[in-house]
C-alpha cells in the first residue's frame, strides 16, 4: 500500500501525542488574515531581529494600528452610533496559554499594545471600556482622540441618512427608519424577524495574526475597531479568546474574521485548534468552522485561518453574492517575500 503524506501529522498525534514540530522547513511563519502585506513584513522582521512570537504579533497588528489598515484596524474608522471611534484587540501566548485582551478601548492607539500590558502585568485576561483606559495610561500610553475628519465625514453622513443601516430591533421608532434614541415597546411585536447581513459592503474588518516561531512556540492576536454604527458598548468577537484567534504550542493557532456577533457565538478558533488536535489538516479545520456556522446562518460575513505546528496552513470563508474568495498573507522559508493567497469561500 502507497504511503499518503497526508497520514503523517494524524499518525504523529495517535503515536506520540502532539508535540511542536521544530524541523519541518516551514518554520517561522506569519499568516494573517487580509492583503495587510506591511502587518506580515513587521512580523517577520521581528522574528528575524530575535523577537518572539508574541513579539511578532504585536509588532504585525500594531503596524496595522498605525497606518490604520483598511480603516477597519486603528483609530479615525468604524465609528459608533456616537461618532466614537473603539477599539478591540487580544493577544495570546500558545506555550502559557495566557492572554490579554481589551474591549471598547477607547482614546488609546495601541490596543495590541495594551492588550500585551494586560497578558504581562496582570491575572486577568480582559478589561473594557473606560477602566481599560485608565489602566493604558497607567501603563504608560497616551490618552489621545481616536477621530479623523475621515471617521467624522462617516459619522455625519450616517446621521444624514437617518441612521441607516443600524443594529437595533423590535423598537420605537422604527429603527429601519428614524435614528434613535430607542425604546422596547409595551409589548415586543413577534414578527419573526431572523438574521441579516448589516456589514457595509463586506469590507475588509479585522486583522487576525498567527505566528509560529522556529522552535515551536505559537501566539495568536487581532485587532479591529469593530464594524460601522455599533452600538456604543458593542464588543465582537476579536478580544474574546477562542473567538477571535486561539493559540496552543501542542497543536496550532487559528484567527477569524468577519461579523463578530455571530462569530463568536461559535468560538471559531478554538474549535479549528480542536479540529486539528483530532487530527485535521488546517484547511479541513478552516472549512468545518465555516460549514458549522453555515447551518444557522447561511448568509453570514465571515474567514478561518488555521495553522499547525508543521507549519502548514489553510483558511476557509462563507460563499456570499459579493464575496466568493478570502484573501490572506503568508510568510515563511518556503517564500522569497509576503504572499498574499485566496481561498475560494464554501
């Protein structure tokens, strides 16, 4: 009987237990979700400088902060129904399985950043709105307006177009109609109301970052400001472990991108990190995670990336009418320079 490559990372796993692999080739590598090819290079100089992998990490998803990626990433984007302008970011070590995360950031630039402060200096894994704040300045960052006359002109044009499109439901006034504020009527109307797709456009929405260092060890993070006309206080899916990305030296890391409120209600990457530990190659895992989601919610906005500790990799998105292929970037010993490669969506 042939010998099927495919066998081998399974058969490790029943044999041996897993293990971080530390001589496949394929090592270091950067994958992270969307053409943010500048995200990629800062990572990857980070771990040729010497850094870590949570290094690595931070450094690819602040540089996405800085020149603001998409302006879906960073300060001056996505606006809330106040005009504010909110961050979210987690970052998480795969060898201690600690994380840091923040939530409804606001005033503050480097999420990553502070989300790094919270893995490293304290025992809690997230903090949110205002008290995240106060914790980033005392860790030393500078408490600065996040508005542009870019995310402004967005605000005032959504005001313009009395509200719309918006997040509410089953209130007065008709919400699909008249800005705000909104009230629960006396008595909620059933009317069946099931889910639809609100996000502008698809665009291009959070940056998700898998890094896996040449000995093995793994961090995972994300950062985004969220999706436009949140409701203030909203927080999705990138801060929450598991959901936005998951990290686990044993095994392998995975990060998703796309509509918060429905993605982390199935805790993505911590179920394609659960895939692979049974044995699934990264694209399978990808593509369960997606078909999962698919049979509640068929026209939902959303990307899987996954990678195991061998370094391969693989990503996974939901076919829609206006976005029928996921782009990401990849970097490793295998590639002369940052690829960006496209996944056909299921």
């Amino acid at each position: 009987m042939a010998w099927k490559p495919g066998l081998l990372l399974p058969l490790l796993l029943l044999l041996l237990g897993p293990a971080p692999a530390r001589s496949f080739g394929q090592l270091p590598l950067v994958l992270n979700t969307w053409p943010f090819r500048n995200a990629t290079v800062a990572a990857w100089k980070t771990l040729a400088a010497g850094g870590s992998a949570l290094d690595a990490v931070e450094s690819g998803c602040a540089t996405c902060e800085q020149q603001q990626c998409d302006g879906s990433v960073g300060f001056g984007g996505s606006p809330d129904e106040s005009g504010e302008t909110t961050l979210d970011a987690m970052i998480m070590d795969g060898t201690t399985m600690n994380v840091g995360a923040v939530g409804d950031l606001r005033r503050i630039k480097n999420a990553i950043g502070v989300a790094r402060k919270v893995l490293e200096h304290t025992t809690h894994t997230l903090l949110a709105g205002e008290a995240a704040t106060k914790f980033a300045e005392s860790m030393g960052f500078i408490n600065e307006d996040l508005s542009t006359n870019v995310s402004q002109a967005l605000h005032s044009d959504w005001r313009a177009r009395n509200c719309q499109p918006n997040y509410w439901k089953n209130v007065i006034p008709d919400s699909s109609k008249y800005c705000g504020p909104y009230k629960p009527p006396t008595v909620l109307k059933r009317d069946g109301i099931t889910y639809e797709d609100t996000a502008q456009s698809y665009g291009h929405d959070t940056i998700g970052m898998v890094v896996i260092h040449k000995t093995g060890n793994i961090a995972a993070g994300t950062s985004t400001n969220g999706i436009k006309f949140k409701i203030p206080g909203r927080i999705g899916d990138s801060p929450i472990p598991g959901s936005g990305a998951y990290a686990d030296d044993m095994v392998g890391a995975a990060a998703a991108t796309g509509d918060g409120d429905i993605l982390m209600r199935f805790v993505p990457s911590y179920q394609a990190v659960e895939y692979m530990r049974r044995g699934e190659n990264p694209t399978t895992a990808c593509e369960k995670v997606i078909s999962r989601i698919q049979k509640y919610f068929p026209k939902f906005f959303g990307a899987v990336i996954c990678a195991n500790v061998t370094g391969s990799y693989g990503a996974a998105c939901n076919k829609l009418s206006t976005f029928t292929q996921f782009p990401f970037m990849v970097y490793n010993p295998l590639k002369s320079a940052p690829t960006e490669e496209k996944v056909d969506c299921i």
